[in-house]
C-alpha cells in the first residue's frame, strides 16, 4: 500500500468516531497492539528530544518485498512510557514504515489534521508529535546518504 492509501484508511477509521473520548481510546488500542522494542533499543541514543513522555525510535535500511527494483525500504520500531504517545507513534509507523527514504521525505501527512488530531492534542503532545515526525524523516535522509 502507498502512504496515502495508508492514511486513507486511517482517516475512514477515525471518521467513524464522533466523541473525542473514543478516539483516544482507538489510540491507546492502537499502541497496546504495537509489538514492544527490545530492551537493547532503549537507548539514550534512541530517545527522541522534544518529547514530553519518552519515545524511543529505531530504524533499520531492509530489502524491498519483490516490488520494483526491490528497493531498499526503512522499517521503524518504536515504544513510549505514555499510553496516547504509543498510539500516536504506532499510527506513524503505520503510515511510514517499510516505504523507501524518497517516498518518506515525500509524504504530506494529512491524516494528522484530517483525523483531528493535532488540535486534540496539548502543546507539548503536539511538539512530541512534530518530533517523531522529524525524526523519522532524518532517518530518511540518512539512510538516503546511505544508499
């Protein structure tokens, strides 16, 4: 799936929510069903800055599945200490994992605005929020170099 069809779906998800409450919870759902990160990747190298809660963030260059030219794609791990951070965090990986650094650097993620979730979130939540972004795509860039 491409990233946008990727948050079209979660778009389709949330719109089925009406009560801010629910869609929290959908969140928290979201994160508990996230595999955890290995104990060795919680790292202090791992952290991301500008992250109320703490959030670590790995990333790993794997081989394309079959797809055109098999180009190398980055696949993210990540884990927080806080419940709607997981979830925030899960739905990124969902929306950028296992795609190529380009289309990484790329994507306009809309679905943060269109699910509403920017303006539910506390400023701090939402500095967190811009930060694992921007740290998923400085990933993308090194990898990049990488290649």
């Amino acid at each position: 799936m491409t990233i946008n069809e990727i948050q079209d779906e979660i778009i389709d998800e949330f719109s089925g929510l009406d009560d801010w409450m629910d869609k929290y919870q959908l969140l928290i759902d979201l994160g508990n069903e996230q595999a955890p990160l290995a104990e060795q990747y919680k790292t202090e190298a791992n952290l991301i800055d500008g992250c109320q809660s703490r959030v670590w963030l790995v990333a790993e260059l794997v081989n394309g599945s079959g797809e055109a030219g098999g180009e190398k794609r980055l696949h993210f791990q990540a884990e927080s200490d806080a419940l709607i951070v997981k979830g925030i965090v899960a739905l990124l990986i969902r929306v950028l994992s296992d795609h190529t650094p380009q289309e990484i650097l790329d994507a306009d993620l809309y679905f943060i605005d269109q699910i509403g979730l920017k303006e539910h979130l506390s400023p701090t939540r939402s500095n967190g929020l811009l930060a694992m972004i921007k740290q998923m795509r400085a990933y993308a860039v090194a990898y990049q170099l990488k290649a």
